[in-house]
C-alpha cells in the first residue's frame, strides 16, 4: 500500500476529483473540488491518496484551509472504496500519512442528516471514520448542529434593552474572557483545560479576525447603564454570512439576552442583503440551541467533529 499526496500534475489532481463517491456519507463533488483547487484551498499537498501495487486509488482524503491558510484548518472529505475489506486499517495509515507531512492534526468533519443514527448503513460509515481518526490521534469527538436562516423567516425586530456598540481590543478581550467563565461550548471547555481564559480569548480574537468577516462588524452588547450584557461578533465564511460568535457574561445569563443578541447579528447580516446565515452549537448546548429555533434557524445537519483531545 502506497500513502503519497497528489502532485502538481493536472492529471493527478483530475484523479483527485473524479475518485468514484461511494458509499452512504455524502462527497464533494469533482466540480466542487476543481473550485477549491482553483481558490487555493485545496492544494496538491493537501490531497492524499492510498494506492494498491497497481496504482488504483483505494482511498482519498481532502484537507481544506482558506485560500492564504499556511495549514489545512480540517479534513473535509475521507473516503475508502467500499471493496476494501478492512477500511479502518487503509484509512487510518492514510492519515497518519497525511497528518506526519503536514505537522499537524487538523480536526475532521463529518456532515450527516439528523436522524444518522437510525440508518444502520451510515452509522457502519460513521463508525469505520471515527475508529481510523481515533488511531490517528483524533480521539476527542464534538458533535454540532447546523443551523441555517434565510429570508424565508422574518428578521428580528429590535427588542430595545440592549445597547450596541464597537468596542475596543482590549473591551473584547475582556468580554471574550468573562464570558468564557461556565461556558456550555465544549471547545471552550476543553480549550481550558490547558490554557488560561485570557490565552483561549486571544486565540479566539486571532481566529475571528482571520476570518473573511470584517472587524468592524463586531459589536458589544451592554445594558443601557453601560453594564457589559455580552458580545455579538457576525462573521464570515469563504462561501456566506455565518453567526460567527456570540454570549452572554453570567451574570446576566438566564434573560433572554441572548436572543437579543442573536436578533441583532441576524438583522445585521440581513440588511447587508445575506441570503443565508449559518450557525453551529454543540447539540449538548440547550439554550443555545433553544435561541436558533426561537429565531426562525433551521437545522440542516448534524456536524460530527473529531480532533485531538486537549493536552
């Protein structure tokens, strides 16, 4: 068995997109990988191949990152031909492969439908995956909902007991390490296992200021005396408008701020002419998840994560 990423050959990277999409958990398509590729954000040595002594390609797995990413931020597709006998063991060499040349474990991705667990076929794709990312050192597991608003659903109208405004680095950094303090997220949680809440806030600033949602978007949520309420940050993917981040210090939780809070990221992308504005909680994330449905979100899918565990 062969292990080696594509090359800069248009040939190879034409193999790439037309390996066959068999089996139940849905694949890009060659269209769609020719795109990322033109967009810089699949790049030959992102894309990884498992290859037999006759060079057929067993298996395949695509690294994604944005266009100017030094890194690939997730593995976005990982597939093995369905006559492999044992696909755990192709798959998982596949991606120690990978993850040794690229220096890193990006998390990997999986998007399902919501019921998932009740197709006895996909939870068999999901289980070879999740076992072939364990033995690769991807053993933590987040799983997400995908929510998604359009104009379909009406746009929030200001509820008027919250001020918001622009803030300074310092006030966000501030905001983002309050609000960390009884976090639901699970990323959040596990972030702070190894590292203090003014590290984890910096790392979040630094994430979202990379991301193609403009800084100046960013808001404080305050209480008409100035008490600080929490944050809305709308954001941006390379494809749509998203919630980007959002929360409410504790001491305010409980009040319905947070729909407030999600009201005004919404109206703000919406008057920026958004059709679509998508967003993700982890499904363990009640209220969270709660304040989407309330504001017309509707979920699309479940996101399964898995990453390396926190040191």
């Amino acid at each position: 068995m062969l292990f080696r990423a594509a090359t800069a050959d248009p040939a190879d990277l034409d193999r790439a997109a037309a390996y066959p999409a068999d089996g139940p958990i849905p694949a890009l398509s060659a269209e769609r990988i020719r795109e990322e590729r033109a967009s810089n954000q699949f790049r030959p040595e992102w894309i990884w191949f498992a290859e037999d002594e006759n060079g057929e390609i067993l298996a395949r797995a695509l690294w994604w990152g944005r266009a100017d990413s030094a890194r690939p931020i997730a593995l976005d597709c990982l597939q093995v031909r369905s006559s492999v006998v044992d696909p755990v063991a192709v798959a998982s060499g596949l991606l120690a492969a990978g993850h040794a040349a690229l220096g890193a474990l990006p998390a990997y991705n999986i998007s399902l439908p919501r019921d998932w667990r009740s197709s006895p076929v996909l939870a068999d794709a999901v289980a070879w995956r999740r076992e072939a990312a364990r033995r690769s050192g991807l053993s933590s597991e987040i799983e997400r909902l995908r929510y998604e608003w359009t104009p379909a659903a009406e746009v929030p109208v200001p509820a008027g007991k919250l001020i918001f405004r622009e803030g300074t680095d310092e006030e966000f950094l501030d905001a983002f390490v309050r609000l960390s303090a009884g976090s639901l997220d699970l990323h959040t949680q596990n972030e702070l296992r190894s590292m203090d809440a003014e590290q984890l806030a910096r790392e979040d600033i630094e994430f979202y200021r990379d991301c193609p949602g403009e800084r100046s978007w960013w808001r404080l949520a305050e209480l008409p005396d100035g008490t600080l309420a929490g944050l809305a940050i709308p954001s941006a993917t390379p494809y749509h408008r998203n919630v980007g981040y959002l929360g409410v210090v504790p001491e305010q939780r409980g009040q319905g701020r947070i729909d407030e809070i999600l009201a005004e990221i919404t109206r703000f992308h919406a008057s920026e002419g958004a059709d679509r504005i998508t967003a993700t909680t982890d499904t363990v994330n009640v209220p969270m998840a709660a304040a989407f449905d309330r504001a017309g979100y509707e979920i699309t899918e479940i996101r399964l994560v898995l990453e390396s565990p926190p040191k």
